[in-house]
C-alpha cells in the first residue's frame, strides 16, 4: 500500500506545525527547559502515525477499537503532546498547559485515556511489555487494532526491551509494531560511544521483521514502511535514521540540547529557520 | 464461588499454597472469564498443570522474564481483564521491583501479583530464592493492596476477594506443602479485616500468613503458663485493619507481631508505625527474620534459626511478658 500524495502533505503539514510548537512549549518552560534534541527527532515519525497510519476517533478516543500507540521514549512527550493537538485530540489550550505543576501535560507523559494517552512513560524500557500485552489481547479478543510502540536507540540498552522482544516473535504478533528512533545519540553523547550496539541484527535476531527507513525524517519513507504488508505472523521493527535536534541546526547533532532551556534569542533564531526551511525553493 | 468443603481444604493443604494456587485459580477461571494467569516459566511449580489442559489460551507463560511478565499483565488488566502474574516472591517482587511500580503503583493496573514461596519455603534453593523484603518492598510503594494467607483455605477466600476487588494487590503465599489448617470450614473474608482466631486477657498477638498457626500453637502453649493470648489473622498487611487492633489491644500488657518476614518493613513495622502514633500502647515485640543473610536449610530449619517454631514464639512471649512485670 502507498499513502497519497494528500495523506503525505497533511503529515508534513502536522510535522511543521508541531515541529514550531515544541519550540514555543520548550521556550515557555523557561529555565525548566524540555527534552528537546529527542522530541525533534521523532516529529516525522509520530505524524506520520497519526497522519497516515492510526485508526483513531478524536471525539472519542477511548473507542474500543482504536490503534493503540504506545510512547516508550519518554523524552518525547512533548512531541507526542503536539501530535495529539494536530490531530484535534486535544485542544491548543491544552497543550498549552505543558508543564505546569501539578497540570496533565508533565514533562514524561501520564496515563490519561481521555487525553488519548495510552501510557506513562519517563521510566525506559517498559513501554514495549506493555504493547506486547496489548497485541495480544488484541489476538485473543479477535479485537482487530493494532499497536505501535515507539522506542528510543538509546533506551534500546534496558535489558526489559529484550525481554519484551523476545516474546513478541514467539506469539505471532504481526498486529505489533515497534518504531525505534535512532538519532545515534543518548545522554552522555553518540550511542556508538556510549554503547554500541547494532540494532537492525539485533531486531532480526530477536525474529522480528526489520525495515530500515534511511531518512526517519521523510514522511513518505516513514509511510511506506509503516504501510508494508505484513506478510509473516512476525512482529515488524522499523528503525528510523534521525537527526537529534532536527530543523534547528543549532541542535542538530548537539547533546547539550537533548535536556536544555531555550533562551528568547535563541528561540527566535530557531523559528526564523525554520520558517525559512518551509518555504518552496 | 471457590467450593470451601473438607475434600477441598485437605487436598489444598496437603499440595502447599503454592501448588494449591493453580487448583484455585483454576476454579476461579471456570466462574469468571476475565480471568487469565501469566507466570515465567513456573506453570508446574505453581500447580497449573490442569489450568493448562482446560484453559490453554488464558494462561501466558512469559517464559524467565518477569519484568515483561508484569507488562504483558499490565496491558490485560487495561483491557478489562483480571490477571494474576505469578512468580516465586523473590522473582516477583525483586527482580521485577521497577515493573511492579510503574504498572501496579503508578499506573495503577488491576493486576494481582502473586509471590510464590516467600519466606523460606524454597528450602535448600537458598538465599536467592528466600524472600524477607517483599512486604517492605511492596509497602513502599503507594497503591497496592497486600495480602497473606494464612493457610490454603484462606488462599480460596483471598483469591477470589482480590478478583472482585479493583485495583492492585500483591498476594504473598508462604510455608510449604502439608500446609497446616487454620480454616476447617467455610468462613467470613473481608480484605483489609483482621480476624480474631483466639480471645485472651494478657498480650495480643498478631500474625501473617505461615505464623498464623504458629502463633495459634503458642498461644496454647502460653495458655499453660497462665498467659493467655488474643490471636489475630492480619491477612491484609496493607492496608492494615487499625481498628481490630486498637479494639483488641485495649487491655493488652503486651503486643507481639509474628511473620516470616524481615523485622523491619514488614507487618511488624506497620504496627509499629500504627502504634507510635497512639497516645498510648503496650510495648510491642516484634518477631521475625534475623536482619542478616544466614547459611541456607530446609524450611524447617531456617524457621529455627530465626526463632519462628511455636515453642520459641511462646518462649520469647513468655520472656518479655516476665520482664514486663
């Protein structure tokens, strides 16, 4: 299957827009700062899911039948935030209670099925258990949704994301997808320094079947992945090639924003770029 | 509901809590279908052999992952399922300590854990699979109920309240097979409600899960030397049922807690904690595991070693009673 050059514009038309409110977010938490090397990463990933690839109700999106889309990285919260506005599942006034004390909308995402948040994250590696749990309800109930769990490179070293990798093969579950966003780069710097690890063997040993999409940041690649048959009783792993801090070029690659405040300036710096960056040629 | 008749408890008793749980819950699934058991890789330790050949498709074998084990259970819960994850204590409360938190405690999934063999019933296996810490452990963490049987008839009547009681608990099963009677028929179970097995004038005693019996035994052997015991069943440890124990340790001259636990964070501390914030209360002597990792035995062994045989439960009550005077 291919997405239509409409489901792709409106995917890039959400990117852009939450790619722009992750800013204005990050900036309005003043010297508390946001996870924001992570959150731009994975934009193009979570609009392409909810863009093109999840059955949801924005009125209702406790429906029964619903995809559940499970965010295990939790440093992209605010990210997943913005992606629930563009999809008219919460309200802008809403996301704009980001990070208030005490508010729906902290800084590692809390259970809140009314909200359309499927998971409480912030802890790593537990995210995948999870959706392993719910494609299998979903096997055993014959209630056909899907499930898409969304995974950091970097949270890829907790030992529970194998053990969950593990078992996801042995029961069949093709209904399960797990998305990994691999920027190359975790806290303490690039994961091949870090840790290094090869994830694509890892998946594939792990028996899953593994789809590489070589810019995490095209929505038609992520598509097309996304939207691959699949054609085994396998589990499928996408891992997508991203760039941490992606559209602001001050971030790119830079591991002091993974966790940082943004100052006035520099805020406005990154909106001129990537207002810029929108703009036909 | 779970048939409470003599065959029943005496076949129970005999298989132990742990291997009881798999007949239990085995009648519980006929009765209700939400029903579903995960565990890792203990399917035949924990009596789920029959489960097995009926239910095949509501039992989960996760294999030796109890971290996954308590996701997976997290999910059914989410979607209107009761499950009970099973592994022995030391696996379901240690080794998946984070798991249980976020899902059970911070997310507050309706699972019911279940902690096999806690104490020393797994014997000469050891001290990586005793468990001490697993109430102080559990305790800690804000949300779950917990719950310890004191014999294989009351496990029917905890397993089934827990199933129609919403929210987490973690069911810590102790002692070994010949489980010993303290229910010889069909009784009143209410989570979170002592119950009195014995009433008595001088010192309150009040037990959990394996010490229950115990205690009863040194009540009687304390009854001889002119001491005479209330015994309680604090088969909720959290939350613990405050008012049973103001009522009944009004008159008392001395309190004793009795678990095959750590001293500390266990049924002991909570009473402890309940106590300190009385005007005023007898003195309380806590019985239970030795706050040291200890040479490995049998079960029976290793309850002599820290004190826990009825006639060193009367003998350290008797003590401190005389000292009292």
């Amino acid at each position: 299957m291919k997405a239509s050059d409409e489901t792709i514009r409106k995917c890039e038309e959400a990117a852009a827009r939450m790619r722009v409110n992750v800013l204005r977010l990050a900036h309005m938490t003043g010297s508390k700062g946001a996870h924001l090397g992570g959150c731009l990463s994975i934009i193009e990933i979570i609009a392409a899911l909810y863009g093109g690839v999840l059955s949801l109700d924005p009125v209702n999106p406790k429906c029964k039948d619903r995809d559940r889309f499970i965010l295990s990285k939790g440093n992209g919260s605010l990210a997943h935030y913005t992606a629930l506005e563009a999809a008219h599942i919460i309200s802008e006034e809403q996301l704009f209670t980001f990070g208030q004390n005490g508010g729906l909308l902290p800084g590692a995402s809390s259970l809140n099925p009314e909200l359309g948040i499927e998971y409480s994250n912030g802890t790593l590696g537990f995210g995948l258990s999870y959706g392993v749990g719910l494609a299998l309800v979903s096997k055993k109930t014959a209630n056909p949704y899907k499930v898409y769990v969304l995974l950091g490179d970097g949270e890829c070293n907790e030992g529970s994301v194998w053990e969950a990798a593990m078992a996801a093969p042995h029961f069949n579950l093709s209904n399960l997808t797990a998305v990994v966003d691999m920027n190359s780069m975790q806290s303490d710097g690039k994961t091949c320094d870090v840790m290094n690890t090869h994830l694509e063997n890892m998946w594939h040993g792990f028996g899953w079947d593994v789809i590489t999409v070589d810019d995490g940041h095209s929505i038609s690649q992520l598509l097309d992945a996304l939207m691959h048959p699949c054609t085994e009783l396998k589990p499928r792993a996408i891992i997508a090639r991203t760039i941490k801090g992606k559209g602001v070029s001050f971030m790119e690659n830079n591991n002091a924003w993974h966790h940082n405040s943004l100052s006035k300036e520099l805020f406005d710096e990154a909106i001129a770029e990537i207002s810029q960056a929108k703009r036909p040629a | 509901m779970i048939q409470i008749n003599p065959s029943n408890i005496r076949v129970w008793s005999l298989l132990g809590q742990r291997s009881a749980l798999g007949q239990v819950l085995l009648e519980l699934a006929r009765e209700n279908e939400k029903v579903i058991v995960l565990t890792s890789d203990l399917e035949k330790t924990s009596g789920l052999d029959h489960f097995a050949k009926i239910f095949r498709e509501r039992l989960i074998n996760t294999g030796i992952a109890e971290q996954n084990m308590l996701g997976i259970a997290a999910a059914f819960a989410t979607e209107d399922f009761i499950p009970f994850a099973i592994s022995f204590a030391n696996f379901s409360v240690l080794r998946a300590c984070e798991p249980m938190r976020h899902f059970m405690g911070y997310m507050h999934r309706n699972v019911k854990l279940v902690g096999l063999s806690s104490g020393f019933a797994n014997g000469l296996f050891g001290n990586t699979h005793y468990c001490m810490e697993d109430i102080a452990i559990v305790s800690a963490v804000p949300g779950i109920v917990i719950v310890s049987p004191a014999d294989c008839t009351e496990l029917a009547k905890a397993v089934e309240a827990v199933s129609t009681f919403s929210g987490p608990v973690y069911l810590r099963l102790t002692g070994i097979m010949n489980n010993p009677v303290v229910y010889r028929q069909n009784f009143d179970f209410e989570l979170g409600k002592g119950i009195v097995l014995a009433k008595g004038t001088d010192i309150t005693v009040l037990a959990s899960g394996s010490m229950v019996y115990n205690s009863l035994q040194a009540s009687e052997i304390l009854e001889k030397q002119g001491i005479s015991a209330t015994v309680i069943d604090i088969h909720t440890i959290k939350p613990l049922d405050t008012i049973t124990i103001d009522q009944e340790i009004n008159s008392a001259r001395l309190v004793v807690s009795v678990e095959e636990h750590a001293k500390t964070g266990g049924l002991g501390g909570a009473v402890a904690g309940h106590l300190c914030s009385l005007r005023h209360h007898p003195p309380l002597l806590r019985l239970g595991i030795e706050d040291k990792f200890q040479p490995a035995g049998d079960y029976h062994y290793m309850l002599e070693q820290n004190g826990l045989l009825p006639l060193q439960i009367a003998y350290a009550i008797s003590q401190q009673f005389s000292s009292l005077t």
